[in-house]
C-alpha cells in the first residue's frame, strides 16, 4: 500500500484492487447480476442487482477478510486473529481464517441471532458472547488482541480490506460494462470506498451512490465537516449499516471518490426487503436492500443502467417476520381499525360478513369490554386486516361507513 503526503493514512490503488482479486481466485464467488424489471419500469432505465447476497458467508464480507487475514506475516498468522461483529463480518473472518489455516477468534454481542452464532463456530470460529451492543464486543475483541498478541481483524478500517470489497466493482464493470450508476449501502465506508478505487479508475463516468439508514447515518455530518464524527445512539433494523462512525481509512476515499450520500426510512428499508423477496425472489437482510430502498424513495433521480448492490442476506428468521410485516404495512397491505359495536350475539359475524364481502382478510380480533369510555351495552373491536394495497384499503373503509359503522382510529 502507498502513503498519502497530505497526512498518514494509507491509500488503496486499483492495483491493490486488482491484487486482491487475483487472490480471491477460487475463494470468493462471481456473484450473479440480475435485472429488475419492476424497477427498471418505476426508475424509467435499466436496474440491475449484484447478489452479494449469494456469495458464500451470505455477504461480501468474505473478500475484505480473505484478503486482509492472507495478507499477515507468517508469525501474525501464529499468533491467531480476532474479531467483533454481530454477524457478516463475524462469517467472513470465521471461513477465511479456516481455508488460511488460521486460529480464529471472534466475539459476537450476547443478544445476536443464534443462526449466525452457529454459522460462525460451523466455519471455524471459537465464538465469545460478550456485550449488549457492538462497541462493548469491540471493546472486548480489542482488549483480547491486546492481551494475546492475536490480530485484530477491523471490519472496515483498513486498506487491506477495502481493496477486497473493491473486487465487487471490477466484477460490475465486467458484468455491466454500461453501468452508470452504482447503488451502495453505507455502514463504516469499507465496500463503498472500494468499490469507487476500482470504478473511478477505470470509469470515471460512473457516478457512485452511498445509502445510509436516516436512523444511523453518519456519513453526512462527517462529510460536512470533513472529518470522520461520531454520532449518538444510532437506530435502525439495518444492522449491517448501523455503525455510528465512519472509519478514517474508507473515509477519505468516500470523500473524495463517492459522488452522493442519502438516507433511507425504515418503511422505504422494510418495503425494498418484501420487494426483493416477492419480485426477485431473493433473501436480501435490511442494509443489502438500502440500495433498493433509494431506488423506491427517489426512483426519477437515478441514470441508467442502475446497479443496486444486495450486499448481504443474513437476517434471522424472526426479524425477517417482523420486517415483512412491517413492509407490508407500509406498502398498504396491512389494515388496522377500531369500531364499536353493540354487545349483543350475532354483531362480531355481522361485521366479519361485512369485511368478507370486501375481501378483506382478518388476521386478528381483539374485543374491549370494560373501557370506561365505552356504554354499557358497547364492545370496543381491533381488528388486524390484510389487504391487496392502498386502493383496497380505501374500499375496506368505505365498505364499513356504507354499512353502518362508525371507524374510531
């Protein structure tokens, strides 16, 4: 790696890139690029996705790691490495220290999911739960390094590991050599730092989009300050992007190389994950689907052909529930009213006769009897409706009012 001049930190080089791909040979997969025709349709241009979702450990975490863990000198290699993630980086680390034949240590948060807790020891790893959230495993990993002599193994700070996920941008060129724009989810800048060495330099055209969670973005404020800042208490389901400072080596590539950085809601995060799923047909984890999220939030503002990167599809079955049903609620497709009604026999079937006309599906029912708002003779209904959409919702509601009912919220 070079030295930049104007301060300390390393420089990562198309050749860097390069070399690393050469190293992942017969480790890292090509990944499938795939068109989007309901995007392509609502964008007015091309989009297309590159599935690092399909490569091996579930992420393109497996390139960074491969390239930084090979990379060590023979007695760093003795002495072992050690890591902190709740899941993709913690996967990456785990299989290429195993195919290094290096000992491998990683420390996950007591909290994450038990899938990626045994994937994680499956391809290798002595796995240690400590902390409640990332910076204390951090802290941890770190003070275990300290104390052993292993190699902390960051996630994103390091020029090794930038020009492994670089890889993923010669491999667009390759495979969409018409690209002119690429779509890229933002946590601590490693991948789209990256890939914008590997593009720029050889396509400077190209423009590069970084996506971060409004919930944990911050990329803005750093870039308008020109420095890498710290912000409090970062929220989002997109762990995978939830990082509450930007690493100073990505940092000042992202800076200088990446074109534009937005955020994304929940809802818009939610609906891209149920998109990619119902449309695609592929298991995309939330901060994967922030590249899709940007082309739904803002669909007029991108040039085509579009590639939007599914960075990653390691999410827990449980949160994958609960986001698709967050994502349907947002895209109209979940119904939640209230309405009061007589307590007498025959009214609940009543109403459900009503909804069933409509060809709304109850999903849940739950009565209220002893509100003290409610008379004597009332019952108070929540119903949980699954609907075909915002018009179909719309005739739900009008379907009651014409029947006779009054909707309280």
């Amino acid at each position: 790696m070079s030295y930049s001049t104007a301060d300390s930190l390393p420089r990562v080089t198309l050749d860097d890139v390069r070399g690393a791909q050469k190293m992942l040979t017969g480790v890292a997969r090509t990944t499938a690029m795939e068109g989007s025709r309901y995007l392509s349709q609502l964008v007015g241009a091309p989009v297309h996705f590159k599935c690092e979702n399909l490569q091996r450990t579930g992420s393109f975490k497996l390139r960074g790691a491969y390239v930084r863990i090979a990379g060590l000198l023979p007695e760093e290699r003795a002495a072992g490495v050690v890591a902190a993630s709740a899941g993709n980086h913690a996967q990456g680390v785990a299989l290429a220290s195993s195919l290094l034949g290096v000992r491998s240590t990683v420390f996950m948060p007591t909290g994450a999911p038990l899938p990626k807790v045994a994937a994680t020891r499956d391809y290798g790893a002595e796995v240690r739960l400590h902390g409640q959230v990332v910076d204390e495993t951090l802290a941890a990993a770190q003070e275990y390094a300290a104390e052993t002599g292993a190699v902390f193994i960051h996630p994103f700070d390091h020029p090794d590991i930038i020009a492994g996920q670089g890889t993923v941008g010669l491999e667009i060129l390759e495979q969409c050599p018409e690209v002119r724009t690429i779509v890229v989810g933002i946590g601590g800048g490693g991948l789209a730092a990256g890939i914008a060495v590997a593009v720029k330099a050889l396509r400077p055209d190209v423009r590069i989009i970084g996506v971060q969670a409004a919930g944990a973005a911050a990329y803005p404020p750093s870039l308008a300050a020109g420095r890498p800042v710290a912000i409090d208490n970062p929220s989002t389901m997109a762990d995978g992007i939830k990082v509450g400072r930007p690493g100073d080596v990505p940092f000042r590539i992202v800076e200088e190389l990446v074109d534009e950085v937005r955020t994304v809601s929940e809802s818009h995060l939610s609906s891209a994950l149920l998109l990619c799923l119902e449309r695609a047909k592929l298991v995309v984890e939330p901060a994967g689907a922030s590249p899709v999220a940007a082309l739904l939030s803002e669909p007029g503002t991108f040039e085509g052909p579009v590639v939007a990167l599914l960075s990653g599809g390691n999410v827990d079955p449980l949160l994958m529930q609960r986001i698709l049903r967050h994502g349907m609620a947002a895209s109209g497709r979940y119904l939640a009213v209230t309405l009061r009604l007589t307590d007498r026999p025959g009214a609940l079937a009543t109403l459900l006769g009503v909804l069933s006309v409509a060809d709304a599906n109850v999903l849940d029912v739950s009565h209220v009897r002893t509100d003290p708002r409610l008379g004597l003779t009332e019952v108070e209904v929540e119903l949980h409706l699954e609907t075909k959409g915002p018009e179909h919702c719309a005739e739900v509601g009008r379907a009651l009012r014409e029947a006779g009912y009054r909707v309280i919220d």
